[in-house]
C-alpha cells in the first residue's frame, strides 16, 4: 500500500531504524491478521490501523505506542491473543493493545452497561499508560471522518457518544486540535441540516470579511513591531460547532454571533504577554467584564493564555488570545507535547502531573463504584468544559466547575473535609452550604467531628467527587444500618418460629448464602432492614426442619423497639409523622426498609398487600433524639401575633423547622412543623400556645 510506504518514510525522519523495522513487522502481521475483512466503506480493514498509526506520528509517538495503534484491533477482531502480541512485539506494547481493546466478548444488560465497562477498563489501563488515552482518540478520530458509511441510527449513537465522552476528554488531555474536529464531526452526524447551514453562513461571512482581517494583522503587527515586542500574528475563526453551541446556549441568531473571527498572539515570553496586551488596548477599545487571564491561573487541562474581546474597526467584537510559544504547544497538542517536542520545560512536567491527579481521582471513584452507569455519569459530570477560580485560606487556587457550591469545594479540598463540613465562610462572610461560588471567592470550610454527610447535598452539588463521596458515605452507612435493624427482624422472625439466631451456625449460614446467591452473611441482613428479604421467609430456611418451630402452635413474636439511632434504616412516615408516646406499627417497604406509622394513620387502611409485612414496634423509654410534628393554630389576624406564637414555642423548649399562613379577614390559618421530643413535650407546647389571647384553635395535624 502506498500509504504505508509514506507513513514508513514519514517514521524513518524521527524514529531508530530498528523501530521502524518493528513497525513493517507489525504492519505485515496486522495485514495478515485482518486479511479478508473490510470495513463499511469498502476498503481493506488495515486501511483503518495505518490512518490511526498516521494520526498519531502526526503527535510524534514513540515506536511502541505506533506499533501498538497498527495492532490496535487484532485481539478485538482476529484470533490473536495478547500472549502471541507480548512474544512478538513486547509486553508493553501487549498492554496497550489490551487497553485499547473493547470487551465486546462479554456480556452486559445494557448497552450503557457495555458502554461503561469499556470506559472502566480503558481508564485502568490509562492510568499505567497515558498512551492509551491517545491510541483510542485517534481511533474515533478515523472512525468519526469515515462515519458516513455506517447505517444513520449507529451514526448517531457514535457521534452522540463522540460529542459526551470523547471530545470532552480529549479538550482535558489538552489536545485542541482533535478536541475541536471530534467536536465539529459529531454535530456534523447528529444535526446534518444545522451543520449544512451554518458551514454555509460561515463561508460567506469568511469571504465577506477577508479585507479586514488581513487589515487588523497587518496593523496589529505593525503596532507590536514599533513598541519593540517580537510577534506572530495569525488570524482564526471559530469552528462550527462552537458556532452552534453559542447560538443554542444564549439564543442568537447567527448573524447576533459577532465574535466569530479571533487573532491569535504569539510572543517569547510571559512578560511580553502582558505588554502586548497593553499594545491591543490602546489601539482597539477593550469591552468590559471580558478579559480572562488564563497565564496566572492556567485552565485545569494546563492551557495558558490572556484573553481579551475588543471592539474592532467595524464595530464588531473580535477575540484576541495573546500566548508565549511554549504555551501554544501545549494548547494545541496538551499531553501529546511531550513527545512532540521531547522537552523537559517545567510547564511540560506540571501539565502531566495535573493530568496524572485527574485520571487517579477517576480511578478511585472507579474503584470504589458499584454501578457502572453511574461511574459514567461521574465521568460526564468531571469533564466540564466551564470553571470558576477560588481560593483556600491560605491563597491555594482550586479550579471548579461552574454552578458548583461550597460544598464541591469541601470535597475538593479533601473527603474528610467535605464529609465533615457543617458551614462556610465565603470572603470572610457566613453563607449557606448550597452558596454557588463564583470567580475570586475565598472559602473557609467549617467542620465538626460528630457531623456526616447530608442526602440534600445531592440537589445542588456539581462536581463528580463531592457526588460520589456523599453517595458512597450514604449507601455505606445505609448498608451498615440496615444490617443492624435485618438482624433484629430477623432474631425476632426466629423467636416466632421457636428458634434463637445467636444458635445459627456459621455453617448454616454459609448454606442460606449459596442457596440465595447473596454475596455474604452482612448482604442477607442488610436485604432484610430493606425489605428486599421477608425476614420470616429467612428464618424459616434458617430454623431446622423438626425443630421446636416444626410443629405447635406458633408463638407470638415480641415487638421490635426502636432506639431512635437507627438512621435511614428506619423511616418515619410524613403522612402522620409519629413521635414517642403515639401508639405505632412498622410497615417493611421494599428499598426503604422499616416506616413507621402511627395506629390511626389513614394510609394503613388504604395499604393493601402482604400481613406479614406488617410488624409490632414500639419505642425505647430512652430515646432523646426530636421528631418533626405539625400542628396548625387558627389566630386572630392581629399585628404581632407570629412573634407572639414564635416566643411561645422557643420557651417551650421546640425549635421551628417550617412555617407557612394562609387566610385574610379576621382569622389566619398557621402550620408550623416543630421538633419535639414525645407526646409530653408537644403537650407542654400546645399548652402554651393555648395561653395566647389571639389563639383561636389548635391541632396536630396528620396527614
């Protein structure tokens, strides 16, 4: 093939000569492996190996990531195994080519399953080898400029695919060029009639507009020249895609999109950053409020750059970026730059340590996932294109997304911080926790020991770590408490049929685990506290046929009593919202656990289903903890009766969660939900608030 032949000649200029002798090896063997499969366009399937191969010696990739691309479909599509690739090629080059492979062997329920695990395993192997990353994105490059042969609906899934995950991860990796093609790719597959007219307005506005850009470089460059800064100048335009999306997100028309041309900077060093921008803004107006300074605080992908929007001689905004020569290496080929240019420059090193930090905070909350479309979701959510800067106490910067609160910054700064955070002080001020931060905030975190996590979190947080960790310390201490009440459901199903669970064997327990295929003794209970096991169907299979619960008369279980520490284990029901001293029963409900509802509740008569989900309950003489209650009082409408009723339920010893008023004329209806202790305690409240003049009526409300 005459395309192999230019890649090897391309090779022979940068690599060893004996790395160019593995690479036709490798190409023969491909060739070989692939001989008599075509791809949808027609061509001979090797076609699709080199064209990545190409893609890559483009990045100037070392001999084992190049050959590693030309084999990079062999384990995936062929017989040959990863063994027979390490014998011939190198064990390194083996794991690239396993990284790269798809599990397309297995099987998943899902598709998005199958989409997930692929990502999961890619992500283990990019984390020994950044390289993988590179091979698989020049692969859907390829895949995305010859896409036209699939059938539409696959097209589509690919480029939606395409657009979510990969071009993401590519503008992360930093390598602009395939970020932008990837991006304009998938829109030109997903929305082939937007793309047609938009590449069309384009091109007119390109040709209408072609005097003055070659005007503005000339001046600029003229301009730079006489204040003594050595520059390039270069004139750009925005891709399509990038087009569309701020046409859709601020809902302009084409012709509202003014800044469609830009100019490009680029001088020999930081300093000269900073005067040519002074050049730009005495000749051309800067417009306020868009000047981003991406040198002092670099993007989280290692991007630098100033920029700046100013108003050109039409009137119009124009985007000028102004960078040094190594920080346009890095914006356009990010990772990639280190091979490409083989240089040892410190913003090189720190680029790949920032890269490395990124990928290990992924790994671990793949580690620690249980479900793979969620870890997809975390990786959706991390690869935000949008970030806010904020700074520690101490001046650390910390990059966010943008829309994320105090919170996210609690994680960021570490797990233990995030999970134990209690308030916030943003600019030395006490704010809420769900407080969105924005560009130059200082946040202090405040934390207290005895404090967790709270499931309200999960409504406002952005960020995939701080979304992870709350989930994960939820489902974990879930887990923990659900086993807990499993095991007392459990000890009092076994009393019931006349068996004790402290006799159960670990024998017999290692039986009941094989029989119902659970993963452990810990899962079964846990299942029970959620109601995904009836604890009675358990004991049964745990008390031995011919014991003392074999035959007779059944005897009654005792009740269940509550210590008020259950946590999510136990559900109090907000349709009657009990509290200690009202009469009450347990309902077991499935992925709940245990809700309790008081005797008179409206919803046990309306509930249908199984009896024996139905249990005795009843609570501790020592529980301490406060309950929400709601009661409602109907006032005289009179000038400061709210304080009055508000003064009332703080000397009463309450605390008010909630308040709202309904009614004009002479009368106002108010519902307060309160915390209170017991029955007792709500007595004492209700009797105050009974000494009040202007109260009319009073009730507890349920339901």
């Amino acid at each position: 093939m005459a395309e192999a032949e230019l890649l090897f000649k391309e090779l022979s200029s940068y690599l060893k000569p004996e790395d160019v002798v593995q690479l036709e090896s490798a190409y023969h063997f491909s060739k070989a492996a692939h001989q008599g499969q075509f791809r949808k366009s027609g061509d001979p399937y090797i076609s699709h190996p080199l064209a990545v191969t190409q893609i890559l010696a483009q990045m100037r990739l070392d001999a084992q990531a190049l050959t590693a691309a030309l084999l990079h479909d062999v384990m995936e599509d062929t017989k040959v195994t990863k063994a027979e690739i390490a014998s011939l090629f190198g064990n390194p080059v083996a794991e690239l080519v396993d990284g790269v492979s798809k599990l397309d062997r297995m099987e998943f329920q899902s598709a998005e399953d199958a989409q997930a695990e692929n990502f999961r395993k890619m992500l283990l192997a990019v984390s020994r080898d950044v390289r993988v990353i590179l091979i698989k994105l020049a692969d859907r490059l390829h895949n995305m400029r010859t896409l036209k042969s699939v059938e539409p609906e696959k097209r589509r899934r690919i480029a939606r695919e395409t657009l979510e995950i990969y071009a993401p991860i590519a503008n992360r990796l930093g390598l602009n060029a395939i970020f932008q093609e990837l991006q304009d790719l998938s829109f030109r597959h997903l929305y082939p009639n937007r793309y047609k007219v938009l590449a069309k307005a384009v091109k007119a506005a390109r040709g209408n507009r072609r005097e003055v850009v070659t005007k503005i470089q000339a001046t600029l460059q003229q301009k730079l020249k006489e204040a003594g800064i050595e520059a390039e100048v270069y004139g750009r335009e925005k891709h399509v895609y990038s087009i569309y999306k701020k046409m859709r997100e601020k809902s302009l028309s084409f012709s509202q999109v003014l800044d469609i041309l830009g100019f490009r900077v680029i001088v020999k060093d930081i300093a000269s950053c900073y005067l040519a921008l002074g050049v730009l803004h005495g000749l051309y107006k800067p417009i306020p409020g868009k000047f981003k300074d991406y040198i002092a605080i670099p993007k989280a992908n290692g991007y630098q750059s100033l920029h700046t929007t100013v108003f050109s001689p039409l009137g119009t905004p124009i985007e000028v970026q102004i960078r040094t020569r190594t920080m346009h290496r890095i914006a356009e080929s990010g990772v990639a730059s280190h091979w490409l240019y083989k240089s040892s420059d410190a913003e090189f090193k720190e680029l790949h340590q920032k890269t490395h930090q990124w990928l290990q905070s992924l790994l671990e909350s793949l580690s620690e996932s249980r479900d793979s479309v969620e870890f997809l979701e975390h990786l959706k959510v991390d690869l935000f294109p949008d970030e806010v800067y904020v700074f520690t106490p101490k001046g650390k910067i910390l990059a966010l997304p943008r829309g994320a609160t105090a919170v996210d910054f609690a994680y960021a700064v570490h797990t233990d911080i995030g999970n134990r955070c209690v308030a916030a002080k943003i600019n030395y001020e006490l704010m809420p926790l769900r407080t969105e931060l924005k560009n130059g905030d200082q946040v202090e975190i405040i934390t207290a020991s005895h404090a967790k996590p709270n499931p309200s979190w999960l409504n406002y947080v952005v960020t995939s770590k701080a979304r992870f960790e709350i989930r994960h310390f939820l489902r974990t201490m879930q887990y923990e408490e659900s086993a807990e009440l499993g095991e007392r459901l459990l000890a009092q199903a076994m009393s019931a049929l006349g068996g004790k669970l402290e006799a159960v064997s670990d024998e017999q327990w290692d039986k009941l685990v094989r029989e119902t295929s659970a993963k452990s003794k810990q899962e079964i209970l846990a299942d029970i506290g959620l109601g995904k096991r009836l604890a009675v169907v358990v004991a049964r299979m745990l008390v031995a046929p011919g014991g003392e619960a074999a035959g007779g008369e059944t005897p009654a279980p005792g009740a269940i009593t509550l210590l008020g520490t259950e946590g999510m284990a136990v559900q109090y029901a907000r349709c009657c919202r009990p509290i200690p001293g009202d009469p009450i029963i347990g309902l077991i409900k499935k992925g709940q656990g245990l809700v309790i509802h008081t005797h008179d509740c409206p919803m046990i008569g309306k509930t249908k289903g199984d009896p024996e989900k139905w249990l005795d309950v009843q609570w501790d003489p020592g529980i301490t903890r406060s309950f929400g209650v709601t009661i409602r009082l109907v006032v005289a409408n009179q000038r400061g009766v709210l304080a009055k009723v508000a003064a009332e339920i703080a000397e009463a010893g309450s605390n008010i969660e909630n308040v709202s008023m309904d009614g004009e004329g002479a009368y106002t209806t108010m519902n307060f939900t309160l915390q209170v202790k017991n029955r007792v305690h709500l007595a004492k409240v209700m009797r105050s608030l009974r000494r009040i003049p202007e109260v009319a009526r009073i009730t507890r409300v349920k339901g």
